[in-house]
C-alpha cells in the first residue's frame, strides 16, 4: 500500500498484479497500462495500482480481504478490474456481462483482462476503455 498515494481517485488491478509488484514484472503489460492511462488523460495521482494477489512461492495467492482494506483505508471508492477472473476474486459470483458493480460502497468497474487487451488492434483498445473513461469523467 506504501505505493499508492493520497489523492487517488481510482485504483487499478488485475490477477498477475501481485507477481509485477513482486518482483517479477511484465513489460509488455507495463507497456499496456502506461499507454491505457496515458488514453484516459487523467491527471498524475488520480489513478494508483494496489494488488489483489500476492505472489507465494511462485504462485498468486488471492488477496481480496487485503485490497478491500487497503481501498477502504485509502478511502478510494472505485476501481478499475482487469479479468473476470479478478472480476470473481474480488466480487465472488459477479455477472461478467455487467459494467459496473457496487459492494461495500465501493464501485468495481469490469474491465477485459490486461491478456485479452494486449492482443487487440488500437482502434479496439480505445473502445475498450471508452466505458472506464466516461466513469472516470462522473468522478470529477
């Protein structure tokens, strides 16, 4: 959590979140999610990272208990899910066909997974977000 700043708005997570802050990061995803944020022009800080997994002997461990803490401390009221199955650590039992779901006064917004986002063409990535950017426009 030390990573996260006050001010955040939103945060952002997804399954292999845990394993990239645990020392084994993807650049190819952080390529993705630098180019995402940069798509979404939001301004520096309004958008942070907090794992909802932990990396466990080489394994990702789930950790919703913990992101849900953290948020709620942070007093962050929204976040950005990459994956149903994120999606499903998180809210177990949740619709994937839904955009946006509510649990514990915390908005989740249901994003494809940084997997599925990373093989689609410009003009498809841009739609993909488009949902995330209209949430994050109401927040202001």
């Amino acid at each position: 959590m030390k990573t996260v700043r006050p001010g955040v708005k939103i945060l952002f997570t997804y399954f292999e979140l845990g394993q990239d802050m645990g020392g084994e990061p993807d650049p190819v995803r952080r390529e993705l999610l630098t180019t995402i944020i940069y798509l979404l022009r939001q301004p520096k800080g309004v958008i942070g990272f907090l794992p909802h997994t932990e990396l466990v002997e080489g394994t990702l461990a789930p950790k919703a208990d913990y992101f849900r803490q953290a948020a709620a401390r942070l007093g962050v009221k929204a976040a950005a899910v990459f994956g149903e199955r994120s999606l499903q650590t998180l809210i177990p039992g949740a619709d994937k066909t839904r955009l946006i779901h509510s649990s514990n006064s915390m908005h989740f917004i249901s994003m494809p997974s940084t997997e599925e986002l990373r093989q689609k063409p410009f003009e498809q990535l841009l739609q993909d977000i488009e949902p995330l950017r209209a949430f994050l426009f109401g927040l202001d």
